[in-house]
C-alpha cells in the first residue's frame, strides 16, 4: 500500500532554468555538460559550497551575474503545488533534491516546505545524492514509511532508476496532468 509521495525539486515542483540561463550568457551547455555535473555534484553531496562559483568561471561571468540569470525565468509549478496539497490530506508527501547547502532556504521563502511537504531533503546535508541508495532511504526514514510504500517523481530517468533499485514506485515527470494520471494507477 502506498503511504507516501516524493518529489524532485528542479524540472517537477520548480521549472529547471539552468540551459537556458547557461546559454543567456553565451556558453555552450552540452560541450560544457561534464564540467557543469561535476560541479553540480560536488556541491549536491556538500563538498563545495554551491556550484555556481565554478560554474559562472566556466561562462567567465560573476558568480552573481550566473546566479542572476538562473534565477530569472524560475517559476514553481503551481497547479502540482495544489495537488500536492490535496495529497497531504491522505499522504505523507516528501521532497528529495540534489541541491547545495542552504539551496531551499534561497529558494523558496519562509514556511514554503512546511505548507507543502511532511519532509524535505537536500541532498548536501545528507552527503549523498540521488541515485545513491541512502538519499532515497534517509526520506522514507524521515517520513516514517517503507521503500516499497512510496512513489517517487523526477524528470530524469536515472534518478527513477535509482529509486526503483531501492523498491520505491517511480514516475518520470513530464508534466502535472501526466503525474496526476501515472499516480493515479499505483493508488488504485
């Protein structure tokens, strides 16, 4: 029985700008793809602070003028936001992220996590990161349920695989009203 539902953060619950930003200041995020992951994976299991020093070094801008230019165009996805809360009327609703230290705090403003998710996860704090096991076991523990009584969501396919390893339920979001109705079959 499903007693959970867990949510990625970027590209499912807030739109993921980091290609478009990336190319806004003129580089190249595919020839860059590999540079960019390893500064993004260092960050997300806490080795560095935040990738975006390393990033904005690749695009020869100010860390601020990155961060700016990530920031512009980043929208929370609402109507998942609405059906996130009529979920928690019967689950209990989670977020695991790969994201830097205090990534949520400048994301998202006061009792944004609290109103919609019974625990939130960055994956810094943890110094593990999807799709490593222990990130997807740490929010099943902290939401008090089995691996097997969860369904987790994300836009990319590996992080579903690693979910699926660990015997969670997993769908690959492409959009709210797709999530709706895939989530919808486990629930029956």
């Amino acid at each position: 029985m499903i007693k959970a539902i867990i949510f990625d953060c970027f590209g499912v619950v807030v739109n993921d700008t980091m290609p478009a930003a990336y190319a806004s200041l003129g580089g190249d995020f595919e020839k860059d793809k590999s540079a960019i992951n390893a500064a993004i994976d260092a960050a997300n299991k806490g080795l560095i602070p935040r990738s975006t020093g390393p990033i904005a070094e690749l695009l020869g801008v100010s860390e601020e003028t990155w961060i700016s230019a990530i920031a512009a165009g980043r929208e929370k996805n609402e109507s998942l936001l609405e059906y996130i809360l009529e979920l928690r009327k019967t689950y209990k609703v989670g977020m695991l992220s790969n994201i830097g230290k205090g990534g949520f705090e400048r994301l998202f403003e006061d009792g944004f996590l609290e109103q919609y998710f019974d625990a939130a996860i960055e994956s810094s704090a943890l110094g593990f990161a999807k799709p490593e096991p222990e990130a997807y076991e740490t929010v099943a523990d902290q939401l008090g349920v089995r691996l097997d009584e969860c369904v987790f969501t994300d836009d990319r396919q590996v992080y579903i695989d690693g979910a699926t390893a660990v015997g969670m339920k997993a769908i690959l979001f492409k959009d709210t009203e797709q999530f709706k109705a895939d989530l919808q079959e486990f629930l029956r």
